[in-house]
C-alpha cells in the first residue's frame, strides 16, 4: 500500500488579485515523481509552496502524512514530514562555503552525509571550500539543488523533495 505524503484538498491562493489556484486538489504518494509544465504565471510554484506549506489559503486544507498542516481558516500546524524545497530564489547564503551550506543542510535531520560524491556528480567537488558569493548564478543553483536532495539522503524516514525551476541557469 502506498503512503500518501501530501495532500491538497479545495485549495484557493490569491496572489494580490490574481486567483492563482482555485479549488486544486493535488496528492503527492510516497515514491512518486510530478513534473508540473505550464506557462508562466500558471500556478506551478504557488502549487510548490502550497503543498511544502509556504502559502496562505482563501479556502482547502493541506495534510502531511494524514495530519492537518494548514487550511483555509488560518489554522497552521508543523508538518512532521521532513520537506527539502529549492525555491526558485535558490536561498543560499554568500558568507558560507559550499560545504558548510551542505552540511546545515543535511544537519537539519540529525545525520551527516558524505557530501564528495554529490558534489562530483555537480562538478562542485574542487570548489567544495569555496564562499558561495563567489560562485557563478549556475554553480549557486546547483548548491540549491544539492542542498534540497542531500537530506533525503540523509533522512531515516521518506523525504518530499519540491524542486521549483531546478534546471533554472
């Protein structure tokens, strides 16, 4: 039997005026894989946010694991299903290595993860010491990605990975 991680239900978001999603249900089963495809401005990174609980809903109820994590009266409850996310802003700090970033990463589970064959696989390996500033908007990205997937790894439990515009630069 398959593990339902996330589960929108009647979710409505508004972005200033813009109804972005109305009444969208979506469910995310353990071992899935979604690529959202649209044009922009459709609602595939509101979709994201809604369903790692970053967005506020006008109406529908967001679930993790079965467990009520935030809906449309303004109830908000921390999820107890680990979420990576790489927004499209990627959110990496310049005053940090790559490593260091990596490793707060991963830490936010508990493990550490040997981080050298990841960074290979990004061609980040050489640049593993260096500040994150430094890096060209593609190699940061990279980081965001990294940063997302690592503690899936290095999680005991399954991990819902959100990646919005991962190919971006």
């Amino acid at each position: 039997m398959t593990r339902t991680l996330a589960q929108l239900q009647g979710v409505t978001v508004r972005r200033g005026m813009h109804l972005v999603l109305k009444d969208k249900n979506f469910e995310v089963q353990q071992e899935d894989i979604h690529l959202l495809v649209g044009t922009n401005g459709s609602g595939k990174s509101t979709l994201i946010e809604s369903l790692a609980g970053l967005t506020t809903f006008e109406q529908g109820t967001l679930q993790h694991d079965g467990q009520l994590v935030a809906d449309g009266e303004g109830r908000r409850k921390r999820s107890t299903l680990p979420v990576a996310i790489a927004l499209q802003s990627n959110g990496v700090m310049g005053s940090e290595s790559i490593s260091e970033h990596l490793e707060y990463a991963t830490s936010m589970y508990g493990r550490s993860i040997d981080q050298a064959p990841f960074l290979e696989a990004f061609s980040l390996l050489h640049r593993k010491h260096d500040l994150v500033a430094t890096l060209s908007a593609g190699q940061r990205r990279k980081v965001a990605i990294l940063a997302a997937i690592l503690p899936a790894f290095a999680s005991a439990s399954p991990t819902m990975i959100l990646l919005d515009e991962p190919d971006a630069g």
